[in-house]
C-alpha cells in the first residue's frame, strides 16, 4: 500500500488546505482589527465573530445535503471561487479607503457559509481519495493542519495587518486561488456514482438523520463528540475567566490557548502512533477515561496558569480519539450519504461547544470556578460511559476495516 505521504490527491488536497486554513487565520484577526480601526467599537468586532459561527453551524446541514447530492469537486470550487471573488472586493476596498461594516459582514458570512460547505465535501471525499484503512491516519494529519494553522495565523495576521490593512485579505484571496487549481488537478473522482434523481432536501436530510441514529457507531459517536467538545469549551473558559479574576495579566492568560493549541498540534502527531498499537474500542475507551480524569485536574490547579496543563493533555488525547472515531465513521457510512452523516455529527458537537460558555457563565455566577470545572468533567464521564458500554464501540471490534464493512441490520448499502 502506498504511503500517505505519497498519495499525490491526498498531498494535493492537504497542502492546499493548509494554506487555505493558514489564510483563514490570518483574516479572522484581521476582521476583528479592521473594524476596531474603521468603527472604534469592541461590540461590532464581536458581532464579526459572532456571525461567523452561526453561519457555519447554520449551513452545516443543508450543505452536508449539497455535498452528497452535487460534484464534490464542483461544490469545492464553487465555494472558494466565491470566498476568493469575496475577498478580491474587500481588498479592494480596504486599499482604497471604501470598506465600511456592511461589506465587512457581507464577507464574513460568504466567508464561514461556502467555508463550512467546503469542509463537509472535503471530509466526505476523504475516502474517495485515501484508501480506507488509512483515513484515521489522514484525519489525523488533518487535525494537525488545524492546530498548526490555528497556532500560526492569528499571529502572522497580526504581523500583516501591521504591513498593511489589505494585506491579510489579499494573502487569504491567494490562498483560495491555490485551492480552486489544486482541487481541479485531483485526479480522482471525489465520490462515488450518483443516483439519476436526487431527492427534495427534507427527504435527503431524513435519510441522513435516520441512518445516523439507526447505526449504533454513529450514535454513540454523537454522545462521544458532543460532551467532549462541551467540556473542552467549558473548562477552556472557566479558567480563562478565572486567571482574570484572580488578577493574571492578560499575556499570561493568552497563553492558556497556545498551553491548548500546542497540546492538539502534538497530539495529532502522535495519534498515528497511538492507533497502531490500540485497537479502536481500547484507545476510544481510554482516552475518555484518560480526558476526565485530566479535566477534573484542572480543579486543582484552577487559580494559575498550571490549570491548563492538564487541559492541554487532554487535547493531546484528542486527535487520536478523533481519527479512530471518524477514520470507522467514514468505514460505515455509504459515500453517498458521506456529506450529511458528517454534518449531522459536527452540528451535534459544534451546538454543544458553542453553548459551554453560556453554561460557563451561568455556573460561575452561582459557584466557584473549581466546582463548574467538575461540572464540566461530569460530560466527559458521559463520553467515557457511552465508549465503555456501548454496543456501537463494542462491535468495532468485530468489523476488520480493510475488508468489507458491514452495514446494521435494516440499513442498505
């Protein structure tokens, strides 16, 4: 079997994205300082990023129905041809002294909407391209693309933003540029044969939710996902809030997302490691296990800046649990429903990670910082239960993934 690094569609794809991801980062700083230096308002900064993640978790399901009913290469060219027109007009505008708010949201929701379409037919197309027992290796090298980009971009915005106010947006119009030609010189098809007649949307969608929750995998996969990504959130804030409470200056806090950061980027390095020696259940169930304990450390350690070491560990664990759970997802799931079993799971776990500061604040306002950390690591106890009970993780062990994947009684292939 060929190595990964040498599947020339897979390097194609995940190189190109790593600039298009790096760009990303560069523009979502550069958005927030740009409307500091047109409006002077911390609240319209805000309003940017606030738009942003609602037009991703609101586009995920429609665009997860997009992904398996049209081309998926077509789908991803369309997309950045539209975030890069998108960006060409605000850099344009920047450099000649036009921009105002209005284009500023305008291009943020173009931006986070075609950015979430592209995500779902990326990830869908994933086992088009890469053979099937090596996807977990492949969404792992993915998740080191986003932590690496994540750590470098906001960073390097600044730096540019510092060159130039259009210099960011240029450098991210670039990178989707070299996306558009490198996602048409994939040489494979980025799905398999389609039906003649597409389905209405409500129709498509119902299928998707009723295979996800039909297939045990895939809905212990949801109760797996979902409390992690709650928890992360949650005790990420509550420590945040609590260094400043307790006076930290505010670089010291800063560095409790890069404590974080660094953690994913690593683990994502060593996930491969880590699934070669584990089977599937075993690393699932403990990393879980492994994650609450390290999250309820936190408590310990919540009035310094030690408090997220142990939140960092936990992101380590993270990406390996990650590759091995969507590497089997993409191992069950027929490519023709690829698109909206990923956005059904991604919305499941983005609602609940976006709820966790929310539930973050309300928990503060009532208790100590030390007590919504535990609250917080009672969800991961869940992930951990329903990885060591369930029978969905239990029969992993009973399907070799090279071979044939057999699909739960009552759904067809």
């Amino acid at each position: 079997m060929t190595a990964l690094w040498r599947n020339r569609e897979f390097t194609l794809l995940w190189t190109s994205q790593s600039l298009s991801d790096l760009g990303t980062g560069v523009a979502s700083l550069a958005f927030s300082l740009l409307v500091l230096v047109e409006t002077g308002s911390a609240v319209r900064a805000g309003l940017v990023g606030t738009l942003s993640m609602v037009a991703r978790l609101v586009i995920r399901l429609p665009g997860g129905v997009l992904v398996d009913r049209c081309d998926r290469r077509r789908v991803m060219v369309v997309c950045d041809s539209l975030r890069l027109a998108a960006f060409a007009v605000l850099t344009l505008a920047v450099f000649s002294g036009q921009v105002g708010l209005p284009l500023i949201l305008v291009v943020t929701l173009i931006d986070s909407s075609a950015g979430a379409v592209f995500g779902a037919a990326e990830d869908a197309a994933l086992r088009s391209i890469v053979p099937i027992e090596q996807v977990p290796a492949a969404v792992a090298r993915n998740e080191a693309r986003s932590y690496g980009t994540s750590l470098a971009g906001p960073p390097l915005g600044g730096f540019l933003f510092g060159l130039g106010h259009a210099v960011p947006f240029l450098s991210n119009a670039i990178s989707y540029l070299v996306s558009v030609v490198a996602v048409l010189r994939i040489r494979k098809p980025l799905q398999g044969e389609r039906e003649e007649q597409s389905q209405p949307y409500g129709a498509a969608l119902a299928e998707g939710i009723g295979f996800v929750f039909a297939h045990p995998f895939l809905r212990a996969l949801l109760l797996i996902a979902a409390p992690l990504n709650f928890a992360i959130g949650g005790v990420l804030f509550t420590v945040v809030v609590a260094l400043q409470q307790n006076g930290t200056p505010p670089a010291v806090i800063g560095l409790t997302e890069t404590i974080v950061a660094v953690g994913g980027l690593l683990g994502a390095v060593a996930a491969p490691a880590l699934q070669s020696r584990l089977s599937v259940p075993s690393l699932v169930r403990g990393i879980c296990w492994a994650a609450a304990v390290l999250v309820a450390g936190s408590a310990l350690l919540i009035s310094n800046i030690g408090a997220a070491v142990p939140l960092g560990l936990a992101v380590f664990l993270g990406p390996a649990c990650t590759a091995a759970l969507f590497g089997y997802q993409a191992a069950v799931t027929p490519d023709r429903l690829q698109g909206r079993v990923i956005s059904i799971v991604m919305v499941a776990a983005t609602s609940m990670a976006a709820l966790a500061p929310v539930v973050g604040g309300v928990l503060l306002s009532s208790s100590s910082p030390s007590t919504a950390v535990l609250v917080f690591a009672a969800s991961v106890v869940v992930s951990a239960l329903t990885a060591t009970f369930s029978t969905g993780i239990r029969g992993v062990e009973e399907i070799d993934l090279p071979g044939p994947v057999i699909p739960p009684a009552g759904v067809a292939e």
